[in-house]
C-alpha cells in the first residue's frame, strides 16, 4: 500500500513548485486541479452540472465553460461558490479514488488538493499525512497578484474564499515555509520525503 500525502496551502504558496520536485523524483502526483479542469470540459461532468444549474450564460461560444465570468460570480457570491462546490468535488473526489488505486503500488504518492480542508476531503480518510505549504500573508498576496495579475482587492477576495492559512497550519502534520528561493524549498521537501520514508 502506498502512503499518500496530500499537499495543500493557500493559493500561490508553491504547491506547483512542490508538483514539480516530486514529478523529477519519480513520485506520481495526483492534481485535482488538472481533475476539476478536466470535469469541466465539454460533456464532461462537472461541465453538465455547471451548465444545468448556472445555465448557458456561462458558456463560451464553442461550449467550453467561461471560467473568468464562472469565477467573477463565485469569488463575490459565497452562495454560488457554496453551490459550485457542492456540484463539483464529489465528482472530483470520485476521479480521485480512482487514481490513487491505480498507484497502489507506488511507495508514496502525493494528492494535491488545494482546496483539501475546504472541500472536506480531509474527512474522507483518504491520505496518510498532510503537508501544508505556507507563507506570510504579505508575501502570498504579493505572489498572488503578480502571477495572476489581479488588484490587490481581487487577490484578497481569492485568499479569503479558502480557510485561514494559520488554521491549515493546525490541521497539518507537516507545515513547509515557503519564504526562500526554489532551491530552498526542494531541500526542505526532501528532508520530508526521507523521514516519511524512514517512519514507513
């Protein structure tokens, strides 16, 4: 059986970066972010949800979800983001599963699931341990604006549509501070991988 990590923080704290020292060091990755997107493409279902309920206003001309005017609404609505929710992560949870049986022979696979505590996965019993990549609030939303390129406004109305990053730190069982160079971050992931290794 593999010992599953699942791999969350705020947005724009360096879960990608995470993705990618893992991917190097031959650990399979499981993105629920690639999961959701995938869902949402035409005829798929998270897309059938979202047509039915939000309506067809939300489409793009060739079919595909408008995922900025999809957003707009949700980031300003906690009711339709409630909602958008509910449609959304048991389908995504339910891809999830699937993929991890797949990697059932791997020693360590890794979930990154940015919305892990939010969308209630932690309660489903489905990984081993809990990584939480942190940052100063300071610098998560300066990180924020620069890479998605929003107002300071939009970037905290992101931040506070997810659980404090101070309460994730609590749920956690391993919290990485993400504060220095790319290097820095990939020294501190692999002291993680080898004591997970020896405790397993």
């Amino acid at each position: 059986m593999s010992y599953v990590l699942a791999l969350t923080g705020g947005i724009a704290t360096g879960k990608s970066t995470a993705d990618q020292f893992f991917k190097a060091n031959k650990i399979p990755v499981i993105d629920d972010d690639q999961i959701a997107h995938d869902l949402m493409e035409p005829g798929q279902a998270s897309w059938q949800a979202i047509k039915d309920y939000f309506g067809s206003e939300y489409l793009n001309d060739d079919q595909k979800i408008n995922r900025k005017k999809l957003g707009q609404l949700v980031f300003k609505d906690s009711r339709a983001l409630t909602k958008l929710n509910e449609l959304t992560h048991p389908l995504i949870f339910l891809q999830t599963k699937k993929l991890l049986n797949q990697y059932q022979a791997q020693p360590i696979v890794i979930l990154d699931v940015p919305l892990y505590f939010e969308s209630g996965m932690d309660k489903k019993d489905i990984a081993d341990g809990v990584l939480v990549i942190t940052l100063p609030e300071k610098m998560q939303l300066q990180r924020l604006k620069e890479r998605n390129h929003l107002t300071d406004e939009e970037a905290r109305i992101r931040m506070q549509s997810q659980l404090p990053m101070v309460k994730k730190e609590q749920l956690a069982d391993f919290v990485i501070e993400n504060t220095g160079t790319i290097k820095e971050l990939e020294n501190k992931l692999a002291q993680l991988l080898v004591k997970i290794r020896e405790e397993g």
